[in-house]
C-alpha cells in the first residue's frame, strides 16, 4: 500500500470509531494523524499512530452547554493550522459534520473530507436556523462525503447537493467471533443484555422491564441482565434494577475499551439494541454481537433495520415497546435452536455486508482516487 498517504484525522481521540479507524488505517501502511479536543488512551492505538490532543481547559470541561463548548473548536484552530502545515498531511478527513467538521471546514485545507456520524445530521440541524445552516456550509467545503449506512445517507441529503458514499462501519472478524468459554457468568446462565451507552436514546429502560416481565414469567430460569457500558442513565438504572427486584440479578460494567468489548458479546446469549430514535444511524454494536452468532433483537429506528435481516439474522420490534421486546426475549429463551440459527445467518451476514478489512481498503481507494484527482487539477 501506499507509505506515502499521509491522512490527518479529525475526530474525537477518545472514541472507540475514531480508534478502530485510526488503527485500521495504519495497519494498512498509512501515515495517520488523529487531532481532537479530549483525553485518550493511549494505549488504544497502534505503535506509530501520531495523537495530538489539544484538550478543553479546565475551567469550560464540565459546563452543560453545548453550544459553549462546540464554540470553543474556533480555539482550536490556529493549532489545527500548526499541525497541517508540520505534518503536511495529504488528505484531512473529519469524522462529524458539526463540532470536526466546522474545524476542518475553517481550516481552508483541500482535500478535505467529512464522515457524517448520526448526531450531526439527525439533531443537530435541528436544533436551529443556525445550527442548519451550519452544516450547510461545513458540508459545502467538503470534496468528498462519507455515511457508513443508506439511511443516515439521506438524512444528509437534505443538507448537500454533494455526492456521498456509503462505507459501512464493519468489523473485523479475526478479532470478533464466537467464543464459548465464560468468565463473567456460568454455561447455565441466560444471559441478556446490551453494549451501549447507558443513555436515553437507547432504550436501555425498556430493556430493563422487558427483563423483569421475562424474569417473572419464567422464574425457574437463570436470567442475567448485562449492561455493558456508561452514561448518565447509570444511577437510575441501578435503582430501577432495585426497584423491580432484579438487582442480584443485574450486572453494570461501567465503561469497558474497546479492545475488551468483543470478550462482552460472548458473554450473552441475546443482544438487546432497542434504540428510540432514529439517530442510531448504524449499530456497530449489532453487528458485533452477529459476528460472535448472537441472536440480536433490534427496534425498528435508524440504521438498525439496515444491518439486521428480520427472522433471519435477528429480531426486529418496535420502539418504546418494552412488552414487545419481553414476548421475543422469551420466544428466544425457549427456543435456543432458532437462537443458534439466527446468530450462524447473522455471521454470514456480517461476512457479506460488513468486513472490516473490505471497509478500510474501500477508504483508502477513495482516499488515492481523491488526491489523484487533486493532484492533477494543481
């Protein structure tokens, strides 16, 4: 592959999405910068991977507002210059279109691309006439566009005449596949649950009484309830799981690295992702958990209706609905053979569809085809 592609990443460094992609580029010979505005881990990526992170002050880290803290990107930029002008970088590629790609948009560099992620598109348009406009214009800078699915594809549509390419978020099969042997729980145990942040677009509420209806309808059973994840749900989830007395039988993680999710999905027999909106633009987890042949029960919001084939790789319900959710957790519990059948169809989906490998070289063929093209317009 190319040594000489040298990409300047825009993302958060903190994310599990810009790590996989940082360290899926380098793997790929690529010269990566990543440059954000929060802590990481370092240890997260790759031996080679240049991370600069020019972080928030302490005095605006913590404050609620968002359009304070989005307004404090601006800072960032005469940084931002420094950097591309030291690394002189190829391409720079933003992974948001709102708070990166306002960054990258200002920075007057070419080419500059931009992956939308769900949020920026989804709601944050929506939150005003300026917001809108906005992504109009961060857009607008853009020479490329990127979505990892259809849906969240024309959703970004309605704020650019641009053409936009749909790379899914895949997964890397080598790293995520089935594995038998638990360490959380015992081979008895029925295990439930969900990799998501504890937050409210994530059903995890729902998730959480459908478990009770379950538990109580088939007490004879040792149900587990796994939730794999943090977020600002987390207190009221610990004192609904003790409200409904299924507290013994709750098990939070907290936050988990990535590098350790994939040992979460083999921990269950059934992976919940019954997101409330339609902002859930792909479900990395979803497939994550088809790549380890877990059954999968999905709401019928956003992307997951895209990468979950209803009675065939999973279960699809509808949103808001946690009785819904309960009659088809039990539908699995009672039938493992039609569990077991779903997560093998779900790994050959995933084979088909989503392989990490095929994903990342689908970038980087975009990323020479785009420079070439640069290249010979100078």
């Amino acid at each position: 592959m190319n040594s000489k592609l040298k990409i300047l990443l825009l993302a958060d460094p903190f994310s599990s999405h810009a790590i996989k992609w940082a360290n899926g580029l380098f793997k790929k010979d690529i010269d990566v910068t990543v440059f954000g505005l929060s802590n990481y881990s370092e240890n997260q990526y790759a031996s080679g991977i240049k991370i600069i992170a020019s972080r928030f002050p302490d005095y605006i880290k913590y404050k609620d507002d968002g359009n304070f803290l989005k307004s404090f990107y601006l800072f960032a930029l005469p940084n931002l210059k420094k950097i591309i002008k030291q690394s002189a970088p190829v391409i720079l590629h933003a992974h948001s279109a709102s708070s990166y790609g306002f960054l990258g948009a200002l920075s007057g560099y070419n080419p500059y691309l931009i992956s939308v992620w769900g949020n920026d598109v989804f709601n944050f348009p929506k939150k005003s006439s300026l917001h809108k406009n906005l992504i109009k214009y961060n857009l607008s800078k853009a020479d490329k566009i990127f979505s990892t699915s259809f849906m969240m594809c024309e959703e970004t549509k309605k704020y650019t005449n641009k053409e936009i390419e749909v790379i899914p978020f895949g997964i890397d099969l080598e790293v995520f596949k089935p594995n038998h042997q638990r360490k959380l729980f015992s081979e008895n145990d029925i295990v439930i649950g969900t990799i998501k942040s504890l937050e409210p677009k994530y059903g995890i509420i729902d998730l959480v009484k459908a478990f009770k209806v379950v538990k109580e309808k088939l007490p004879e059973l040792p149900l587990k309830l796994l939730l794999v994840g943090r977020g600002s749900l987390e207190n009221k989830v610990k004192q609904l799981t003790n409200d409904l007395d299924i507290i013994d039988s709750t098990t939070i993680t907290g936050f988990v690295p990535y590098n350790e999710v994939v040992k979460y999905h083999n921990e269950l027999d059934i992976m919940v992702a019954v997101s409330t909106e339609d902002s859930e633009s792909f479900g990395v987890s979803v497939i994550e958990a088809s790549a380890c042949e877990k059954p999968v029960i999905v709401s019928d919001k956003g992307g997951l209706k895209e990468v979950v084939q209803n009675d065939v790789t999973g279960i699809v319900v509808s949103a808001n609905n946690h009785l819904q959710l309960a009659k088809e957790l039990e539908k699995l519990i009672l039938n493992k053979e039609l569990g077991t059948s779903l997560g093998k169809a779900g790994r050959e989906r995933v084979k088909k569809y989503y392989n990490w490998e095929e994903n990342v070289s689908q970038m980087i063929i975009n990323y020479q085809r785009i420079w070439e093209k640069y290249f010979a317009s100078l």
